[in-house]
C-alpha cells in the first residue's frame, strides 16, 4: 500500500517557493562538488603524464576504466538511497551527501599522490585511488543532486535552483582553474604542490557541502510504494522515461565536449599558446565569462522556456568553437572565443539540472512511483559515461599525435592539440542540440499538467508556504 513519507523538517507540502538563503546552500552543494571534482577533469592527467610519468595512454585509459566503473557505481547508489525504508532525522538525502562528502574530500588528496616508485605501482595506484574516488563520489553526488528535485516543484524555482547550481559549479572552475596550478608552482616541487593543492581544495569543498546540509530541507511529499528496488525497476525507470533517455543522449555529448575543454586548456597554454603562467589568465576571462550565462537563465527561462534558452546555449557554443578552429590562434582571439563558448555551455548546463528534476516528476506521473534516486543515477550515469569519453579522448589524442612531456612540441602535435580544444567540442555539441531538439518532448506548460495531475491523484496538496529564515 502507497505511504506519504513527510520530510521530517517541513510539513508535506511541495512548497513552490524558496527563501534565498535556500538557494544559495544549495548552489554551494555544486561549489564544494567542483571544488572536488574539477580537479580530476582538469588536472588529474597533467598529473599522470608529468608527475607520475605515465604514458598518455595508460593514463587515458585509467580514465576510461575508472568512469565506466563509476558509472555502474551511480545505478547501485541510487537503489541503495531510494531502497531505504527508513528516513533519518535529515531526510533522505542531506545526511548522505554530507558524510559521504567528507571521506571524498580525502580521497581528493589521496588521487594526488603518487608512490614515486616503479612504473606499474604508479599505474596500481592511480586506478585503486581514482577507483575509490569514484565510489564516495557517487554517494555524494546523487544525494545532492536528488535534494533538488524534493525542495520544490515549481518550474521557475527548479530554474533558479538550477542557476545557482550552475553558479556554483562555474565558481569552483573559476577558483580551481586560478588557483590551482598557481599553489603547485609556489610549493616548487610538483609532487608535493599537486597534493598541497588538493588538500586545500578538498577542505575548501566539504565546508561549502556542509553549508548545503544545514541550511536546505526537503519539502515535496514522497509517495513510496513499498516496493523491493531491483534490476527490473531500474531498467522500467528508464524504459518509461523517454525524456530521460533523451537527457542522457545529450548529456554524453555535451558533457564530453566541456570536459575535453577543460583536460586540454592546460597543454593548450602550456604548448600552443607557449606558456602555462597564462592559464589562470585565461581561466578568470573564460570561465568567469560564464558567469554571464547564468545570470541570463531565469530572465530567459521565463521568456522562452527552458528547452529553447538550452538550445540557443548550445548554438552560440557551437560557433565560437567553430571559429576557435577555423581561424589563426593567439591569446587574444582564442580567449575571446574561449569565453563566448563557455557563456553558451552554462546555459544548457544550467538548466539540465532543472531538466532532471522534470523528468523525475514525468517518471512519477508515468508509473505512479517516484524514484529519485534511480532517476538521478541514470542521469549521473550518462555523464560519467561522458567523463570517461572525455578522458580517453584526451589522453589517447595526445598519445596519437605524439605528445612527449616537457618538450618542444611539433607543427603537427601542435595542430592535434588545437582540434582536440576546439573541433571536437564543436560536433559534439551540435550533436547534443540535435538530440534535445528533437527528442526531448517536455515544455514547462506540460510539466505543470503533469504536476497538478499527479497531486490529483494521490491527494497530496502541490503548493505551501514559503520558507522563513
């Protein structure tokens, strides 16, 4: 028999409206993440190749297995949170985020450290550290991202909390992509300054994870059926959802392209544009440029929509990397075009957060069951998915155009490094603007039929009052 299981905090109303203090801990969930994770997208295979002295294409191919593990590590995650049949005092997914943020801050330094011995024992490290990494990772960040989905139900509030995400996300970017490599230089040893660094990053990280714990709740009521959680219920999850399946398509694509950017900017101002003391530079122009996007999502979002305001992202994202590769490259033009590509990526990357909390309530309305967990592992295993093609890509790209560390360069690693930062995220991207205009069904007008039809149905009140602070 179907129970309403009240979040222990507020009553159960899904209240469609949050206090902004509620918006901001909940951005800083995605600081903290980033402060974590984009580390590993960014620096980690500098590390491998130039510090541990694995060849780039043993060092892609740890990347390759280490995402594919974790993507199969996201699904089990997510039966896990939804399998449970108790709810602490915290709700169902604060109190997992939080913990299980803690040991990930750790395993950020351990991934950063290398044994300094042979080859292969370098190599065994890296896979078990960056394996492990993975495992906290996915308790993290499914709870985190599921929290969303059960604060409120109102399209234009998912569209703010999804701008703060994004705020967030770009925030970390922008501190890790300025700071970071500034802190290894300084320590003057690389194999010190690159675990210096992560400690720095990963304390920095779980304080803002903490923020998000203490000051967010859970306010939607969760009709849960009772039902045993297996392999056939995660499989009908995804069978049923179509508009999932189209948000996972995309994400590989889209995702694929923001990380190769962000595993090459290093050797691109490294070789290409000859010095790597640029990259904070054009780390705080590009990525702060973003900053731009997500300030324009709600305004945006209100006048077209959700899926539109995505797809004209994707479109001007699309033609500055276009150009970024068509035209002769200094610093300049190359940061210039740098930057519109990333004001065009946050806007997409912005709202798909907003997308997975839609899809979760049109997988609710489809079968009667909500499922947040499986829900969001599905997603988070599509951009895993993306992260270990975007490692591979990376790493086995520099191993085929030769890539030697520490050295000149040659016209045509040169050239092979160039079409890794700019081509390939320009087709993938196209690819994933394709995929959301032609398979993702879901307007906002639709989501919020389907939202008063489903609290119809189960008696459940679809709108409260808003926060105090």
């Amino acid at each position: 028999m179907a129970s309403i299981i009240p979040s222990p905090s507020t009553t159960a109303t899904a209240r469609r409206t949050l206090s902004l203090k509620e918006k901001i801990a909940y951005g800083m969930g995605d600081l903290g993440n980033g402060f974590m994770f984009d580390l590993g997208q960014a620096y980690l295979l500098k590390f491998y190749t130039d510090v541990a002295g694995l060849p780039a294409a043993a060092a892609a191919t740890v990347f390759v297995v280490t995402k594919l593990f974790d993507a199969f590590m996201d699904p089990l995650a997510g039966v896990v949170i939804d399998g449970r049949r108790t709810v602490s005092r915290f709700g169902r997914f604060r109190g997992v985020m939080f913990y299980s943020s803690i040991a990930l801050g750790i395993l950020t330094v351990f991934s950063f450290v290398t044994p300094g011995l042979s080859q292969g024992v370098n190599l065994a490290y890296a896979y078990a550290s960056y394996m492990a990494w993975g495992v906290l990772y996915s308790f993290t960040n499914i709870p985190y991202g599921s929290l969303a989905s059960v604060m409120t139900q109102e399209p234009v509030e998912r569209a703010k909390l999804a701008s703060f995400r994004q705020a967030g996300s770009v925030l970390a970017l922008l501190i890790t992509g300025v700071a970071f490599m500034p802190i290894v230089l300084a320590v003057g040893s690389d194999r010190v300054g690159y675990g210096v660094a992560a400690a720095a990053m990963a304390v920095a990280g779980v304080l803002c994870f903490f923020a998000t714990f203490r000051y967010t709740r859970e306010s939607v009521p969760v009709v849960r059926t009772g039902e045993k959680l297996t392999a056939k219920s995660f499989i009908t999850t995804v069978v049923t959802n179509r508009p999932l399946l189209a948000l996972v398509i995309m994400t590989v694509f889209s995702i694929s392209a923001y990380n190769v950017k962000t595993s090459m900017i290093v050797y691109f101002t490294q070789y290409y544009l000859g010095d790597v003391r640029l990259l904070p530079y054009v780390n705080v122009i590009s990525i702060g440029s973003s900053i731009i996007g997500i300030l324009l999502i709600p305004f945006l979002t209100r006048l077209i929509g959700k899926k539109r305001t995505a797809l004209y992202g994707f479109l001007l994202a699309v033609v500055a990397d276009a150009l970024n590769f068509i035209l002769p490259t200094n610093t300049v033009l190359f940061t210039a075009l740098f930057s519109l590509s990333f004001i065009g990526v946050a806007l997409p990357n912005g709202i798909t957060w907003a997308l997975v909390c839609d899809v979760i309530d049109f997988g609710h309305w489809r079968t009667g069951v909500r499922r947040e967990g499986i829900t969001y592992s599905v997603f988070n295993f599509s951009r895993k998915i993306a992260q270990s093609v975007a490692g591979g890509l990376a790493g086995f790209g520099l191993s085929a155009i030769g890539y030697i560390p520490k050295v000149q360069q040659t016209s045509g690693v040169l050239a092979g490094m160039k079409g890794l930062q700019t081509l390939y995220p320009c087709v993938a991207l196209a690819v994933a603007a394709l995929v959301l205009a032609v398979m993702y069904p879901l307007t906002d007008r639709k989501m919020e039929e389907l939202v008063f039809e489903t609290h119809a149905a189960e008696g459940t009140d679809p709108a409260g009052p808003a926060p105090q602070d």
